[in-house]
C-alpha cells in the first residue's frame, strides 16, 4: 500500500538491536491518519534520511514486524515529493486533530497532537563531552579520529497542561525531538561551561517557545506505553484563533 504522508516528526536516533541506530518519523495521511514509520536508519556521514520535518513523502507500507501500537508501519520504500509545506498549510492539516494526553489515553492512541500551556521546563546536563569514547583507525590517513556521539548528552523536560481540557492535572515529559539534540551539538562544540549551556537551551525551548504558537507532537514509549514529546511546532501566533478538542 501506498500513502502520501506529511512528516511532522523525526526524532533524535536510537540505538536498536536489529538497525542499528533508528531515526523515528511520524506524520499524517491524507485520510488524517497518524502513521509511525520505520525504519530510517542513521548512519555517520551518510545522508540516510533525506527528508525534513514539514516535507510531503510518499511510502510503500507494510504491517510492522512486532510493533503492535495501531499507527505504526513498516516502510519498504519511500520517495520524497520535494514540496515541502508551509506552517499554514501544517496548520490546516494538524488543527483537527488537536486532543490531549487524557483524550488520547481513552482512544488508546500512541500518537496524537496536543496544545501545552508550558508551566516549567528541567534540563539535565548529564555530560558535555560531545565525543565517542571509542576511536578508530582512519585507513586514508592513518591516525586516531574521533567521532561525534549520535545522541548528545542532554534531557529536557517539559512541565505543562494540556490546553482546554479540565481533566488534566499537568504532566512531565521528556522531549526526543531532533531539533534539540542538533541545538546542544551546535552549543556544546563551542561551550563547556554547564550554565551558559542551560542558559541556552532554555532560552531557545522555553522562553522562546512562550512567545509561539506551540504544539506537541506526542508519541508512546515501544516497550513502557509511556507519552514522550517526539516533536515540536511552533508557528508565530495567529489572533483570534480558537480551537476545539477532538473528543
């Protein structure tokens, strides 16, 4: 089966058993469908997914292999469309879709779109070394490299509610979007310094993201059932604007 889809997500790369390290991408049908897509592989130097967030792809699906969340497909094959959407269009597309984590808990959803009222953010620097323990032999040149680690050594935690829903009580949730991990890599080459680190990842993440039109793309956790934020859009405010939960 064939679908086109518009990517909202591509999270930061994980380590898997069978693939190496795998790039989650997530997006919507044209029916309004979400579809969790695998596997994209992440490999150093190669350019193993050749698509952003925003772009239109088209897939060849299959069922998963042992994957049993409802959304999730197996990708044999997939072409880039190269027609890239704007954030209106984005809009258009994701604004139906709007819910919160207690809504999507009763559709036993493992993705879904919500709209946070950011109350906090936690940011853990576990480490500010950006390298790979392990070195290697370059063959062209003969000497010891390093190399760049694939996920960099940093959480952030968003506290929030989930806008316009009574029934929420606030949540705490890790984000995995790949936009961070590239922000403290472009951060950490040129800083050691812990605080100006933090300084800058909040400044971009939270207060930066106070002043937009934010949404989260969420998403379960393969083995635990448990919500992650597996990506961000973040629109200049539109006034007047007002949305509906789905129920």
């Amino acid at each position: 089966m064939n679908e086109k889809i518009l990517v909202l997500v591509r999270t930061i790369p994980e380590k898997s058993a069978t693939y190496e390290h795998l790039v989650c991408v997530a997006g919507i049908n044209n029916n309004g469908e979400w579809r969790r897509l695998y596997p994209f592989k992440f490999r150093h130097g190669e350019k193993s997914v050749d698509f952003r967030k925003k772009d239109l792809i088209e897939v060849t699906l299959a069922n998963p292999d042992n994957d049993k969340r409802k959304e999730s497909r197996k990708v044999t094959n997939h072409i880039n469309l190269n027609s890239p959407q704007n954030d209106e269009e984005v809009l258009q597309r994701i604004t139906p879709l709007v819910s919160s984590i207690e809504k999507l808990d009763r559709q036993h959803a493992s993705l879904g779109v919500i709209k946070p009222e950011l109350t906090g953010i936690d940011i853990i620097i576990n480490s500010t070394n950006i390298y790979d323990e392990q070195t290697y032999f370059s063959l062209a040149d003969d000497y010891l490299e390093k190399r760049e680690k694939v996920k960099m050594p940093v959480e952030l935690r968003y506290k929030f509610k989930c806008k316009d829903d009574s029934e929420c009580k606030g949540h705490n949730i890790i984000l995995i979007d790949w936009e961070l991990n590239e922000l403290v890599r472009n951060v950490m080459r040129r800083e050691k310094d812990e605080k100006i680190i933090e300084d800058k990842i909040r400044g971009r993440f939270f207060d930066f993201m106070k002043t937009r039109d934010l949404y989260f793309f969420m998403g379960t956790h393969f083995r635990f059932s448990t919500w992650i934020i597996i990506g961000l859009f973040y629109p200049q405010k539109r006034k007047g604007v007002q949305l509906k939960l789905i129920n």
